[in-house]
C-alpha cells in the first residue's frame, strides 16, 4: 500500500516580473535558504528542505498533592442591624458655602462627606459625630454671614448718608456763590 498522497499542482497567480535592473546599482542577492518546519503527520513533507527532527516526547503532568476531602466547617455570620445614615448636611454645607461664608462653608462640606465615608466603613457613632459637626458649621457659616451682610448693609446706610450730608452742607455753603459773574 503507497502511503504517499498525491496532490494536485498548485494553482494561483502567474509569476510577477520585478523591476527593472537600476543603473549604477550591482545586482542584488535573494535571500538564504530557511529551514523548514518539521513535517506534520499525514501531510507530505515539503519539498527544498531537509527533514527535521521533532521534539522529544513530553513526560506526563507534574505530582500534585494528594487531595484529602474533609467535612465542610459551619461559618456563622453575625450581622448587626444597621441604622439609617445620619443626616449629612450637605446640601446647607453647599448653600452656606456658595451664599454665606466660604471658609466655614467648605469645613461644613468635609464634615458631610465624612458622614457618608465614616457610615459606609461601618462608624456609625463618627458618622453621627460628623453629621452634628456639620451641622454646627453650616449653622456658624450661616450666621456668619447674615451678620457680615447686616454690617455690609449697615456700613453702606452710613456711608451714603454720610455722602448726602457732605453734598447738602457744601451745597448750602455755596449758596450765595455765584458760578457765572
């Protein structure tokens, strides 16, 4: 019995002509002969190249330990009943800020977002700290600023009035001044 599998021959595209040979240039080597792949089983070995040899047989799959089945352990797990989250006092910390007094506001708006981090790591008594920390410094913030506006205002009252009594007194003082002689 022939082992030997014919094959028809290849089919494809007609050779290419390359470019033309350049002036001045020698002409140019091709490329070495390369070793082939080892041939594959049921495939005719290819032709141009020696017959490779191929790897040596792999040894079977590395000792593992021996596995040694036990009882599954009971895992118990306690959960403590989980209270609602404080109140942050955010949305205060974020109009004191913006409305009343920058500096308090922003240490109002670190104290809120210390309620929401401190409740998710499971603090509950610094969550409730931080909300109450919060609050005061939104409260002091919010105070802070109406009292700074309520002297703003009171400082403007005075100055206009202070304006207004400076113009009639120079303007009573030049009555008797005539601008067109």
């Amino acid at each position: 019995m022939d082992t030997e599998k014919s094959y028809p021959p290849e089919q494809g595209y007609p050779p290419q002509q390359g470019y033309p040979p350049q002036q001045d240039y020698p002409p140019q080597q091709g490329y070495p002969p390369q070793q082939g792949y080892p041939p594959q089983q049921g495939y005719p070995p290819q032709q141009g190249y020696p017959p490779q040899q191929g790897y040596p047989p792999q040894q079977g799959p590395p000792a593992t330990a021996q596995y040694n089945p036990t009882a599954p352990t009971q895992t118990v797990i306690v959960r403590q009943t989980q209270s609602t989250q404080p109140n942050d006092y955010l949305a205060f910390a974020i109009f004191v800020t913006i409305c009343c007094c920058l500096p308090l506001g922003i240490v109002a708006i670190v104290q809120a977002t210390n309620v929401r981090s401190r409740f998710a790591a499971g603090d509950v008594a610094g969550a409730q700290q931080a909300s109450q920390s919060a609050k005061c410094w939104s409260i002091a913030g919010l105070v802070t600023g109406i009292v700074l506006e309520v002297i703003g205002v009171i400082i403007i009252i005075i100055y206009v009035v202070f304006i207004v009594s400076v113009a009639t007194s120079v303007a009573d003082g030049l009555d008797g001044f005539d601008y067109y002689k």
